[in-house]
C-alpha cells in the first residue's frame, strides 16, 4: 500500500524512501482532476481508481498506458461522473533539504538535443501536467512539454486548462509544446518516478530546465518551456 | 614562439590592440568540416565533446560525456569536475591564452554552471567552431558572428538553451584526436 502523508513507497533499493510531491497528499486530486479532465475531452475508458486507493505504481502504470493508446474508447460519460475540477494553487513551497518524487518522461526536446549533457526528459512536478502529456501523446500529437513562461503561470495554467476543456475548445498545442521524439534508443514513451533535492528542483523551477543530478554523468531535464510566438 | 606549421597574426597595428585577441592558428589543428560532422549517423552520435576530440565515428546515438571513455564521467555540471574528467579521457590543461604546443591543438570548456558545459576547437584557419549537442556543427557564435575567440564569443542562447556564463579555459588535444564515449 502507498505510504500515508503523501510520502512515495520504498522501493528500488529505497532510492523513493522519504520522497514526496510537493502538493503532499494532494498529488492523487491533482493526478485524479487531470484523469477527469482526460475522459470529459477524449471520451476513453481510463481505469477508474478512488484517491484513497491510488498507489504510485498505479499512477506509472497510467501514464504508460495512456501515452501509448492502450486504452479502450467508451461513449461520452454522464456529467455525473465528471470528477472534480483542479483546484488553482500556487507553487507548493520547497525545503530546499528535502527530496521530492517527480514524474519523468524520456521525451527528446529541442533543447534536449541541444545540450552538451546527456538528455533525460521532461519533469512533471505537478501531477495533473504529466496525466495531460500523456494524453496528448495519446492523441498522437507530438506534444508533451508544458508551455509556460515561469513557474507560477506553469500552476495557474492548470485551471485554463479547466475552462477550455469545459468549454470543448481545448487544444494540446496550445498547451504544450512539440518534441523531437524519444531518448535513444527508446522507441516509446515511458513514464517513471524520478527523486531530486529541493535545491535541484528550485533551479529547475527558476528557468524550466536544469541538469538533475543523481546519474552520472548527470541528465538535463525540462519542465517548462517559454511559448513560442 | 610558434612550432613549425603555426603561425601567429599580426595585429593590424603594433600599438593598437586587436579586442578581442586574437588567439595563434594552427596547422595542426583539424579543419572546419562541416559535411563530415552533420549528416547522419554522425549527427546525431555525437556532441560538442566528440567534436572538440574530433572523434566523429564509431558512437551510438546519443552523445559521448567526458570521462565516460576512461570510466570516470563528470559528476557535476562545473568546471572542475567536467574539465577532470576530460583530462581523464586524454584533454591537457593549457594556458590561456594557449600557447602552441607541436602535435597539438586548443579547444575550449565554457560552463552553463549547473545546466549544462559546452567546448569549442579551433581550426586550422585559426578561427574556432563547436557543435552543440546532436544538433550541426557550425563556426558561429550565438548571434551568428565569427569566433576569432572562444572567451569573448556569444555563449547566450537563452531563452531557447544555455547560457554558457563561464569561461573554465583552454585545454590540449592530441593532432590525431582522443575517442570518446564508451
């Protein structure tokens, strides 16, 4: 079973030991908001999970599938079964001492080619982003790096996502910007968990991309990028 | 004093300083090919470290890391520890600005500390090209100008990549190239 208080399982050699999201707790609403928001636009049969049952293997497991299209379409859902909205919320504060668990993505960027280092992807600190990138690969769409012009727009774009799914004009591309493909020699998305300190994950947050140690060499990774005119 | 086969230019003026200098060219030094480095499979098997070593062949996708072909890559994205593990694999520390050394030719390591580390080569024309990542080599700076000078060369290319900030130095690489990658 998940680990109360928001902390991910030991596991792996306890490498996800005392790591936790930074929403806490709250990382299933986010997780879940963004799985509602998926069937209300796409219409698919995703596996229904409660929030209190959700454990982060599940959570992997349906990013993978997602982002693959192993998923099963079924007819529009009642509006009774839509789940709650996110809710808006600021950037979680950071303790820059702690470790905090991300979702990452081995996403090939533009700026991940780019790079001298070797390439690790995209991060989603935020749950409800990486369940909204795996649906737009889901749509085929080469889209899965969030757009935004800093950090705090990053957390306030979850509610426009919101309205625009609720008022059936939401695009991905406008959202998210493209990517090249897949990290060699990965033929497919795969999402996993990935632990950083709070200092990695500040610099990360300050300019949307940042060198992550704990591989060595160490991996460039992405969380945002600046919307392109 | 340059070894046979280098050469040093002039300053237009004796009493008028060239800004930015002016670094020695080289004949020894591998010379700015560009068809060589940016069709596939090469293009995309290696990256500005392949580039400086000029080791263009034999990589699987991806991009050779200092260290990585002596088994001790960088741990850290600065200066210390990726110019270690450069000598590592081969690299000589030089002064700067690099003297010329028979056999040899500079290149240099300049530092997004934390983001990312990026290395320039001089060619045999004196003039200095790099290749960023799996993207193409070129011999251009950030704004398109010539580099005559990796130390005052556009290294900006925020907001769409690093902004290599630091200047770490020079370092040697053998006429004949070092390997890099695994």
């Amino acid at each position: 079973m998940f680990p109360k208080r928001g902390y991910a399982q030991a596991r792996k050699g306890n490498k996800m030991a005392n790591a936790q999201f930074t929403v806490g707790d709250a990382w299933r609403q986010r997780f879940l908001s963004g799985m509602d928001l998926v069937r209300r636009f796409a219409h698919y049969d995703l596996p229904r999970v409660s929030e209190s049952n959700l454990d982060l293997d599940q959570a992997v497991a349906a990013l993978n599938s997602l982002a693959r299209g192993r998923f099963q379409t079924s007819d529009r859902l009642d509006e009774r079964d839509q789940g709650r909205p996110p809710a808006p919320t600021p950037p979680p504060q950071i303790d820059i001492s702690a470790r905090y668990c991300l979702f990452a993505l081995n996403a090939l960027t533009a700026k991940g080619e780019f790079v001298s280092s070797p390439t690790g992807g995209i991060c989603f600190e935020d749950p409800f982003w990486a369940v909204l990138s795996a649906a737009a690969l889901a749509q085929k769409k080469a889209t899965a790096l969030p757009k935004a012009g800093s950090n705090e727009e990053l957390w306030r774009n979850s509610s426009m996502v919101n309205e625009a799914v609720r008022a059936g004009d939401y695009k991905e591309s406008s959202f998210f910007q493209e990517i090249k493909g897949w990290i060699s020699p990965a033929e497919f998305p795969t999402y996993e968990t990935k632990v950083v300190r709070g200092e990695q994950l500040a610099a990360l947050r300050d300019r949307g991309f940042q060198t992550l140690e704990g591989t060595t060499p160490p991996r460039f990774y992405e969380l945002f990028t600046a919307p392109r005119s | 004093m340059c070894p046979t086969g280098c050469s040093t230019p002039k300053p237009p003026s004796s009493k008028a300083p060239i800004t930015p200098p002016v670094i020695a060219t080289c004949a020894e030094s591998p010379p700015y090919e560009p068809a060589k480095w940016n069709s596939p499979p090469v293009i995309n098997s290696t990256n500005c470290y392949a580039y400086a070593a000029n080791d263009p062949n034999g990589h699987p996708p991806g991009k050779p890391q200092p260290g990585q072909h002596c088994g001790h890559p960088f741990t850290k994205v600065d200066c210390a520890s990726v110019g270690a593990a450069s000598v590592c694999d081969g690299m000589i520390p030089a002064p700067n600005p690099p003297t010329p050394r028979p056999g040899y030719y500079p290149v240099a390591l300049v530092m997004d500390p934390g983001v990312d580390y990026h290395w320039y080569r001089q060619g045999n024309d004196g003039t200095w090209s790099h290749k960023p990542g799996n993207t193409a080599a070129r011999n251009v700076d950030a704004t398109g100008d010539p580099i005559t000078n990796p130390e005052a060369a556009h290294r900006d290319y925020s907001p769409d990549g690093p902004n290599y900030s630091v200047f770490c130095g020079y370092y040697y690489v053998p006429q004949a190239g070092i390997r890099t990658g695994p």
